[in-house]
C-alpha cells in the first residue's frame, strides 16, 4: 500500500515538526556605556521584568494569589480567578501580571520560589547625572520584550547603531534528547561605550550659573551655555534651562528632551556682529582706519535702520562701530561690501548649514539669499546685526571660535573616544572651516 503526499502538504508538515522540536530566540547585546572626559558614568544599563505565570493543578492558587497581589498591584482576587481553570477545566497556558516592574520586586518575585512564574527581563538605562546631562547624552526607550528599544536626542539617538551593538538568533532543540543540535549562532556583539567631552563638574557649575540667573530675572524664560575649546572643538560643557526631567512621562516635560543648544534657532542680534566686523577686514573692503558719518538712523530697503540709542555718534570709526554696537555702521559696512561679496563670506562661516556636531537633530538655521523670495535689501542689511538670520547656539559658537583660533573652525564633537572591547579609539580633531585668514 503507498500513501501519497502532495509536496505542498508534506513541506507544511516538516515545517510544523521543525516548530514544536526547535525554538528561536534572539539574543540581545549589551547596550554601550556613556562616560564623561573623567570617566563618571552617564548613561548605563538595568533591565526591569515582565511577569506572567502558567498556571498548573499543581499550584496553590490561594497562596500564590496573597504572595504575588502586593508585588504586582493586582487584587488578590483577581489573581486567584485569573490562575484557576475554565469549565472545562483547563488552566490558562499563560497569564500576564505585570507588563513592568523594577529589578528590586523581580528579586523579590525569584525569592517565592514558584516554579509556574515566569519572569522576563527587558533591558532599561539608568542616567546617574540624571536631569544634568539628559538633554546632550538623550534617553533610551521603547524595549518592551516584543520590540528592541532604541535611543532618542542627543548622543543616544546619533550613536544609536554603536551603542546597540548586534543581536544573534540562536536555535535550541525543545526535546532533550536533542538538546546538543543547534543551528551555529552568529556573535553577539556587544555596543561600543563611549566617552564624551564633557566635563561633569564644569556642566554642573553653568547649569547652577544658568539656573540662578533664569530663577532671578522675572522676564527671563531659558537660556544656554556652552563652554568649547576652540583649538579643539570639544564641548566641555552645554546647559540649557528649562531642563529636561528624565524620570518623568509628562507631556510638557517630553517636550523639553529637545537640545535647545543644537535643535533650537533664534535670532542671534549684535553678537552676530562679531561676524560682519571679521567678514570686513578679511575681504579687504574695510579696514581699522575706515569711518563713516553716522546720523543715528537712516532708510534704506524701505526700512528705518537705527542705533540701540537712536542718537547720533558723529564720526565713529571701524573699531568705534564694534565697540558702541551701532547697527547704523554695520549696515553701512554691508552697504559697501554688496551681496556677491557677503553672502559668500557668510557661506564659509558656515551660516544656514549644520555644523555636524555628532548630536542628534540639528538645526541648520536660516540664511535668506538674493534670489529667495524673501530676501530684499531691508533683510540683507538686517543681517549684518544679526536680524533676518537664524543660527543654533552652537553655530553662534563656532563662529566665535574662528575669531580665537587664528581664522580656523574646529569641528565641533561632544564623543572624546570610543571604546570597543580592550580597545579605545580617539576622535582626533579636525578643522571644518576657514573662513577668515589669521591677519582678520
């Protein structure tokens, strides 16, 4: 007697054999550490539990219900009718307690000794700076045992590929006779750490300096500070106010997980002066002996352009501009150089584009060409104290930096070093721009 099979019929029922002999798992990596300069730990790695139980006749429900109601938070109960058989008297193969509880009550939920418990670990971070560093190193969420977290702003979200490192699925025989066949796992590789440039104890005085100023000055909402070295690049410190609370889910709070210092734009105003004024001299058009006739304002682009003062101060010079701020002599400086020779000057600052500091989201800020509709001449001359421009912080920053560092813009990096295994690799500092020779 021969059976025939279809090919189609005996494939799925391979496929079911191969099922309920083998399971797969996938088994995850540890995540990267995060370290400041001096190696304070700011971002490391727990996990929480997610609790169930498979209820058998063998159970005690009435003991097991008072032992595990405190723990989880579930009425006692509840968890005895939840344990217990249907009418049939079937017992459920799985019953979900808790979708999350601290590594302290899975200590305590192990220590009951119930052998129908199943406890399941689902990796969490631990920040120990707390709310100090949460807006530059970021957090990382989402893991909840059916899905792979991931890290989100700041540090955490662009280096999210190298601090996640590479899970591995490894195929296990449910049968114990067959408990040596498996299938050779692919390696787990663990994520990189990093080490950032910061300085702890640095951030910790400008986020005190930054608080007391905000807490004192009623018309004061927020404010940042950064601290770069400019021969270098490396940010040694970057506070912002309002802070972001990591411990906390609440909507408004959420919000504050942004980095104002790289995500955040804002009309830079006379700082921004310092621009024009190193523009000037390094295109030759104006040089410290230059003056004007300064009638405290003027139009011009069908705007009326004035001093901080709206006052006269009679024939100041180019030092004499810098030094009063007057935005009637940066814009007559803007007026006489002309857009073909500015905006390109503007270009090798690097406004409008994102400085590349390895910090998730950042701005590129807002430069407004000739040819854009709306650029004019009242726009363009704006510019040149830092109105109708739009820049980060930390592009302010960076500008700055040129004028310390003979001309030269280093790019600015918040990772020191990574650390692979037993090995550890130094960013090197490297410049991104040159916008203005040593003489300027």
């Amino acid at each position: 007697f021969q059976f025939y099979m279809n090919p189609q019929t005996k494939e799925t029922l391979e496929e079911n054999r191969e099922d309920r002999l083998f399971r797969t798992v996938e088994v995850q990596p540890n995540r990267g550490l995060i370290y400041d300069r001096n190696g304070h730990l700011l971002a490391t790695n727990s996990f929480d539990y997610r609790v169930g139980i498979s209820p058998s006749s063998n159970l005690d429900r009435q003991e097991v219900a008072a032992e595990l109601a405190p723990l989880v938070w579930m009425p006692e109960n509840q968890i005895y009718r939840a344990i217990g058989p249907d009418e049939n008297g079937v017992y459920p193969r799985y019953v979900l307690l808790a979708s999350r509880v601290g590594v302290d009550v899975g200590q305590k939920l192990m220590d009951l000794d119930i052998d129908e418990l199943v406890l399941e670990s689902l990796p969490t971070r631990i920040y120990p700076q707390e709310s100090l560093t949460s807006q530059l190193v970021g957090f990382y969420a989402g893991a909840d045992g059916t899905k792979e977290g991931r890290g989100y702003y700041g540090v955490e979200g662009f280096y999210q590929a190298l601090l996640a490192g590479q899970s591995r699925r490894v195929t296990t025989s449910s049968v114990p006779l067959l408990e040596g066949s498996q299938t050779q796992p692919s390696k787990v590789r663990d994520g990189i750490s990093l080490v950032l440039t910061i300085d702890r104890d640095l951030q910790y005085l400008a986020q005190d300096v930054l608080n007391d100023f905000v807490d004192n000055d009623p018309t004061c909402t927020g404010g940042t500070i950064l601290i770069m070295n400019p021969r270098t690049g490396e940010i040694l410190a970057m506070a912002n106010n309002p802070m972001f609370d990591i411990n906390s889910t609440d909507p408004e709070n959420l919000k504050r997980a942004r980095n104002p210092a790289v995500n955040d734009i804002y009309e830079p105003g006379s700082v921004f002066k310092v621009v024009t004024m190193a523009m000037a001299l390094d295109a030759g058009t104006h040089d410290l002996s230059w003056s004007y006739y300064d009638p405290g304002c003027f139009e011009a682009g069908g705007v009326t352009i004035c001093n901080w003062d709206r006052a006269s101060h009679g024939n100041p010079d180019f030092a004499k501009v810098f030094i009063d701020s007057l935005n009637t002599g940066t814009a007559t400086i803007y007026r006489e150089m002309g857009p073909y020779t500015v905006y390109p000057k503007l270009r090798d600052f690097g406004v409008g584009t994102p400085t590349g500091v390895d910090l998730e989201g950042e701005s590129p800020g807002i430069l407004v060409e000739p040819g854009n509709s709306q650029w004019s001449e009242a726009q363009f001359l704006n510019t040149s104290y830092g109105q109708g421009v739009a820049v980060t912080p930390l592009q302010m920053l960076t500008y700055v930096n040129a004028i310390a560092n003979d001309g030269l813009i280093m790019q600015p990096h918040i990772v020191k070093a990574r650390i692979d295994g037993s090995e550890e690799i130094e960013t090197r500092p490297s410049a991104s721009r040159r916008p203005i020779g040593e003489a300027a």
